[in-house]
C-alpha cells in the first residue's frame, strides 16, 4: 500500500491555494490519498526565522504579481485577497475538530472551502462573522464550528499540528513530504509528478 | 526583433548554476538572446531584508536537499560546494570587465565556466589563487583578470549592474526579465516557457 501524501497548508497562503486545487487529483493518478494538515505560518516561520514574502521590500511586488501568474499558468481562478497578513487560527482550529470528530474528508472538505472563499471571493478568513457565514454556507453546524474555535482542545490541537510539522522540518505553505522526502511550494509540482510516476530521482 | 531574455544571477547561487546550463537552450528554440547580469546577492538581500535560504534553520536542511534534487530534475551536474555563504565579487568584476571590454560572448562563457567549477569541481570561487586558476583554464590573461578584479572601473561597473538590478525589481537569483515581465528562480523555468511560446498568459 502506497503512502500518503502529507500536504501541509495555512488558509492564509495563496500557493497553499493553488496547490489544493492539483494535489487531490495528482494523488489520485497516481493511487495515492493525500493527509491534509491545517498549520499557521506564523509558528512556522518563527522556527525558520523567516517572513512573509509580502513582507520584503521588492519580493512583495513581484510575489502579489507571481500568485495571480501561478493561479493563471495552472488554470485555477484568482481573485486578490484585500489583506494578507492575517491568521487563520479560527479556521484551522475548525479544520482539526473537523478532522478529530467528523473525519479528514470534512476537514479537507472545509480546507478547500475555506481557501477557495478567500481566494476566488475575497472572503476574509480571520473574520468570525465572515467564517461564520461560511460554515453555515457549506453545511456545518454555525455554533458548533464557533464553540470548536473557542475550545481549548482545539487551539491545543493545532498547536500540536504545528510542532509537528516543524519538527518534520515543515516550514512554509505548501509543504509536501512524499514518501518521507520533503517538497516545498506549488512550484514544486512537476517534482513531485517525476517522483510519483518513477519514484525517487 | 524579440527582446533578448534578461538573466540575472550570482556566481554563488546554486538555482542559478542549474538555469545557467537550460537558459540558452531554452532562448535559442525561440529565437531569442540572453543577456547576462553578474549581480551580487549580498547588495538584493540588503534591498530586500532578505538572507540565504541556507541561513534559515529548517529552510537550510530543504535547501541543501534540493539543490542537488533540482540539478538532477533538470539532468544537470552537481556537486556541493565546500561553502555557501562566500562573496562572488571577484568574478563578477570579471565579468563585468569582459563584458565591457571583450563583448558579451566572453562575459558568458566565463559566467558559465565559474559555475560549473563551482558547483561540479567544488572550485572556491572567492579564493584569487583558485580564480587565477581557473582563469588560466579557461584562457584568460591572469594578470590581466587579476588587475581587472582590483581595478575601481570595474569595481564601479558591478556596483551600477547591482544597482540597476535593484531599481529593475531584481531581488534573488536567478531572475530573468522577460519582455519586463519578471521571473525569479529555476522552478519557473516552465512560466518561462509558456511565455516563450504563447506570449504573456
């Protein structure tokens, strides 16, 4: 039985977004399932000592140019956020209660919801009455997805999910670990096709 | 008459090494020229607030993974340099005095030789004993080189190529400006394509 594809992800990164969009399906081509893990840059970064890219001087131009280029060059629509610095800590927590109580399927369900609101309608993630709004529109129960983000077993449980992925060595949004080799970025994606198709390389 | 491809890279940058080996290739098939800019990372990353990707904890480990991962995905050499973190400066005067003084052709093939002694013999590129050396190698006049390295017209002459970079947008290596459109690393070597071959997208 083949693994996994462990496929990290912060609601707030637009590669993250674009990536979500061809992994499913790139699994499935090549008879693999993909693990979904919601994580927040934030802690990510801080162990990596690292930023935003839209956070640099010259980088920040470029990267708002390269991630509606990225979207087009993968034929995934793309409609600016209006902020990007902002957490997805409410969202994410949704996501691992999602995954604890219901299953991954409505968690990665409620990930590609999540990424596709904030990316396609502006939606903004980090807003309660935006997320509340977005889980009564996919099907969730409205106070239970509240109470879930408010729960202290939630906020623990994906602070687990970050030190584990940074103890993976994760440490920005896409990530990939494939067999245990690591992949970082959307931009990645024809590597880890090689590696599927004809296994290590 | 297409605009020529603009390539920007630094001798030490292991991403640029391996788009150094595709780039002219990759013109060529479209009827297109490369210009080639010996830049300085260290004067981007102060632009940028930027550091080496080897100068992150967690991003080092990935980093030196996949450089070697990408030359092989790219089918190019590669072997791992004794050191990252060193200054490419005396090189790229070099360079920049060929480019002035002998024409283009000259420049490119020395940038061509510098990364290929770096990043396949392990060559310290910022040593002057193992520059003169290669120098000699590759036909050069080493006193010449050498007073060229030393010289404040050429000094001058990097600084302006590492200034007009900036002011360009040019933050990390390799970058390629395309028709002004900007392209920044090996893994957009299929953007670049794309756009070779389709015009803007």
């Amino acid at each position: 039985m083949k693994k996994p594809i462990e496929f990290y992800f912060d609601f707030v990164s637009p590669y993250a977004y674009i990536a979500s969009e061809w992994v499913e399906a790139l699994a499935a081509r090549h008879a693999r399932t993909v693990n979904w893990h919601a994580i927040l840059l934030g802690a990510t970064f801080q162990a990596a000592e690292l930023k935003s890219p839209v956070s640099h001087p010259l980088k920040r131009e470029y990267s708002l140019r390269d991630f509606q280029r990225s979207a087009r060059f993968e034929g995934v629509p793309y409609v600016m956020p209006e902020a990007f610095l902002v957490s997805s800590m409410l969202a994410a927590r949704v996501f691992w209660w999602l995954n604890d109580s219901r299953g991954p399927a409505a968690a990665s369900a409620w990930a590609r919801a999540g990424l596709r609101a904030r990316f396609t309608r502006r939606v903004a993630i980090d807003d309660p009455v935006a997320l509340k709004a977005l889980a009564e529109e996919v099907g969730l129960d409205v106070a239970q997805a509240e109470a879930a983000w408010g729960d202290p077993q939630w906020k623990a449980r994906l602070k687990r999910a970050n030190d584990e992925a940074i103890a993976a060595g994760v440490f920005g949004s896409p990530f990939f670990l494939l067999d245990g080799e690591p992949f970082w970025g959307n931009d990645r994606k024809a590597q880890i096709e090689r590696w599927l198709s004809q296994g290590p390389f």
